[in-house]
C-alpha cells in the first residue's frame, strides 16, 4: 500500500519552490534597491533572532517535539487532541507575547545606553513581535500535517516575501535610496512588513486548520501532553537548530563592524559589508536545501513517528529518505558551486549592486553550496532520531559542531577566506554532523549502508562527476559573460546541461529515485 511519503514530498517541494521563487524575487529587489550598503547589513543582522526563531520553530523543533504526541491524541482521543492544539497556541502566544515585552525593554535599554546609535537595534526592535507569530504558525502546520495537509504550511513564506517586495519598491519610491539615511526608512519599513506578514501567516494557517480540528481551552486535559512536548521540545531545538545556531553565530561575527573596527585593539578582518554579502549567499544556498531537504524531511516526519515501532518499515523509510536527499542533494549542491557567480549577477545584480558585489557574494556561497546535500541529510536522520523518541543523541552532537563551528569561525575569517570562512567553517560541521548521525543510527540497528543504498549512492555520485565535468568544459569554452543577459544564458546553458545529464543518467538507469522526486510511490526495485 502505498504511503503517500512521495506525493507529500512532492507537494511540500513545489510550494517550497514556488515560495523560494518568491524569497529569490525578494532579495533580487533588496540587493538592486539597498546593495550591500551599511543599511541593508544592519537590517540582516537584525533579522537574525526573529528569523532564527522562524527556521528552528517552522523547519523544525517545535513541530518537530509536538507532532508525535498529536499524532497519538488524534489516534486515540481526538478531545483531548482538540485540548492539546489549543492550550498549545494558547501558552505560546502569552509566554512568547511576555518574552516580546521583556526583550523590547531590554532592547530599548541597551539602545538608550549607546545613545540610539546603532541602528540594528531599533530595526530588530520593530521585528520582535514576529517571533509568537511564527510560532504559532509552526505549531498550526504541525497539526496539518498529521491530518495530511502539507500545502498551506509549505504556502505560508510567500505570503512573508510578497509582504517584502511590495514594501521594498513602495518604501523605495516614496523615500528614495540615493543616501544612507533614505535607505534605512526603506529598511525600517521592512521590519514592520515581516510582522504583518507574520500576522497574515497566522490567520492563513488557522483558516486551514479550522476543517480539521475544533480548537478547545481544557487546561485539565491538555496540561499533561503540554508537558510533554516541552520536554522534547529544549533537546530537539539544539538537534535540528545547529545549523540555523551556526548561522547564528556566522551572523555575530560577521557583523561585528557595525560596532568597531577594531577588536581588542587589532582591526577586524572584516568590513559591514559582510552581514549583507553573507545574507545573500545564504539566501541563494538554501534555495535548493528549503525546496529539496526540508520538504523531504518535513514528509517524512508523521511516516517516521507512525512506524517507530515497526522496526523493519521504519529503516525502509530512513532508507528512502536518505537516498531521495543524496540522489537530490549531491548535484544540487555541486551545481551550484559551478554556477554561482552567473546566479548571483542574474538574482542580485544591478542599480546598486555592483560587480564587485557579485564577486564577494559569490565567493561565500562556493562554500556554502559544498554541502548542500549534508544540511539535507541532518533533517532527515536527526528526524529518525527524534521519531524514536530519542532526542539527547543528536543535541550531543549538536553541541560538539556548535564548538567546532565556532572555533573554526574565529579562525577562519583571519585567513584569505575573510567572510567566506564562515561558510566554509558551516559546511565542514555540516559534513561531520551527518557522518556522525549517520554512524550512530547504524549502532542502534537502523542500517543505512545497505546494498540498495550504497548503489545509489554511488550512482549519484557517477552521475553527479559526469555532470561536473560537462559543466567545468562548458566554462571554459564560454566567454566571461559582460551584460545581464550573457549571465542568464550562461547559466541557462549550465542549468539544461547539468540538469540533462544527471537526469537523462538516472533514467538510463532506471534509479527508482527519480520517480520519487516527481511523487510517484513506490519501492526500490534495486538489489
């Protein structure tokens, strides 16, 4: 019988794609409205606790902790389910409205004290209140998702861009972006258009809801399986947040000239154009993680919880989403590497972003799009961590590669890399995180490195070299690309090229991955 783990993971990419799409629209604005500037680096930075809450929350933990105790309820008492969906909503929205309140008055002290000098301050002041609304929005996905709605929850984002872009064009034409001071009244009105958008989310959300489930206030029933989801919920906000804890910290260093030039009396190695170079090129990376990694893993989730305890259909279906995230992942990630710098001067180039501006950016997504395929593979092995109800293997972990992370930043960025050391230090955690779930699953007799997926690994990998090899000829035979236009044929071509070959290759070979992808069920016919 058939699962549906395909079709849903079709579903979540081509919304997850089409509010990428959106998120490349959006920055393909900012960068031709605000460039590189000071300004456009204090509003990404600023944006950092508000969006950090809103990967951890909405590609991960918190749903990641309540689905499986919702799931149960919905199976076995779908009142006390009701309880649980409501007292949940209704304790996030007042501790985190309480946690807003707290953090506005500290923010505004802080402020005080510095003489209101920093800008970063006030942008991340008026962003804020966007953190209960995301969570909310996460938890309300969550719930879709046990009852098989994955489309309105992958559709939400887009909403939060078209806020953004509408802002950005009418924010630039009234004030203009000519100076410094014209650009952050650009940017300060984006800061209140990410939490009208977080408002607009959380109404969508809850209208989809509404057919599935009668929201109730029952503080006696829900107060247990309340307990419970935050129980699992600290562990798993360290398991599957490393990689949003290392963007974090990427964005701290990165942005410290916002402050000084100096640091204990040394000048930093980097400049403020750095926080807005590396919010590109994260931006450009995690298109193909969001559209690919994150909807398999967010498919996978509700199959995993309700196998856990049927042993052999649950390594089937780690197994199947480790093969779909490498047979994916690998050439994503390795295209990317070769078509980065036509990608960023077709996306981000023009009015005031300059060549120079493509350069930097393009530079700190090589190393960034090196692991690609490894950022995938943590969602899906930390989720089949999580759906064993065992949440502290992977916080261990998580915790190591935060520290590795950061040593290796520090150092990192007083090499040649400069900024792109931050990507290149996020990426190498990256690959080990992986390896080591991976290694871990294996002792608790979830094994992986079966014959039917070492054989296609290997033949992603085939297929992945031959694509890479075609696409550095084509390089070389191409002329530097010297107009927009030349840049959007250049990477056309490599586009069709790679795409061609790593697709044609799989069907050649009739790789059941290929079918999986496009949402067709079925199993591997491979030995």
């Amino acid at each position: 019988m058939s699962d549906g783990f395909e079709r849903n993971t079709r579903t979540v990419m081509l919304l997850t794609a089409a509010s990428r799409v959106a998120g490349l629209v959006r920055e393909s604005v900012l960068s031709r409205l605000i460039g590189t500037s000071e300004a456009m680096s204090a509003f990404a930075f600023a944006f950092l606790i508000p969006n950090l809450f809103r990967r951890l929350f909405g590609e991960g933990a918190l749903s990641a902790a309540f689905l499986p105790t919702y799931q149960r309820l919905v199976d076995s008492d779908q009142q006390k389910a009701a309880a649980l969906a409501g007292g949940m909503i209704g304790l996030l929205s007042l501790a985190l409205g309480v946690v807003v309140v707290f953090g506005e008055m500290m923010l505004f002290l802080i402020s005080a004290a510095a003489e209101h000098t920093h800008d970063w301050l006030w942008l991340m002041m008026l962003m804020l209140p966007y953190m209960p609304l995301v969570c909310v929005v996460a938890i309300a996905g969550a719930m879709l998702h046990v009852h098989g709605r994955f489309g309105p929850t992958a559709a939400a984002p887009i909403l939060l861009n078209g806020c953004l872009i509408v802002t950005a064009l009418l924010g630039a034409w009234y004030f203009g972006v000519d100076d410094h001071a014209r650009r952050l009244k650009v940017v300060a009105l984006l800061s209140g258009a990410v939490v009208l958008a977080g408002a607009l989310q959380v109404a969508w959300s809850l209208l989809a809801l509404r057919k599935h489930v009668s929201l109730r206030l029952d503080i006696q029933a829900a107060t247990d399986p309340i307990l419970e989801v935050i129980r699992r919920a600290g562990p798993m906000m360290l398991g599957l947040g490393v990689l949003q804890i290392n963007t974090l910290i990427d964005g701290l260093i990165a942005s410290w000239p916002l402050f000084s030039s100096t640091i204990f009396g040394v000048a930093y190695p980097l400049d403020v154009h750095s926080m807005a170079d590396l919010s590109f090129a994260q931006r450009l990376y995690q298109f193909p993680l969001g559209v690919f990694g994150i909807a398999v893993a967010t498919a996978i989730y509700p199959l995993l919880s309700r196998r856990s305890e049927d042993h052999t259909a649950f390594v089937d279906t780690v197994r199947r989403g480790t093969r779909l995230v490498l047979f994916i992942g690998l050439p994503a990630g390795i295209g990317l590497m070769f078509v980065r710098l036509p990608l960023v001067e077709v996306i981000l180039q023009g009015g005031q972003f300059g060549a120079s501006d493509s350069d930097r950016v393009a530079f700190v997504l090589l190393g960034y799009a090196a692991s690609v395929w490894a950022y995938a593979l943590i969602q899906v092995l930390t989720r089949a961590f999580y759906a064993r109800d065992e949440v502290m293997t992977p916080v261990r972990v998580a915790m190591g590669m935060v520290a590795l992370n950061l040593s290796l930043n520090v150092t990192l960025i007083w090499t040649p890399l400069g900024v792109a050391g931050l990507a290149w230090s996020t990426a190498i955690c990256a690959v080990l995180q992986s390896l080591l779930l991976g290694y871990l699953l294996h002792q608790r007799q979830v094994l992986l490195w079966c014959s039917s997926v070492q054989v296609s690994i290997l033949k992603s990998l085939a297929l992945t070299a031959a694509m890479a090899v075609c696409l550095a000829i084509l390089l070389w035979v191409m002329p530097t690309p010297t107009s927009w236009g030349q840049s959007l044929l250049s990477l056309a071509l490599m586009t069709v090229l790679g795409g061609g070959i790593y697709w044609g290759g799989a069907i050649f070979w009739r790789m059941s991955e290929w079918r999986w992808a496009l949402g067709r069920d079925g199993v591997s016919t491979e030995s």
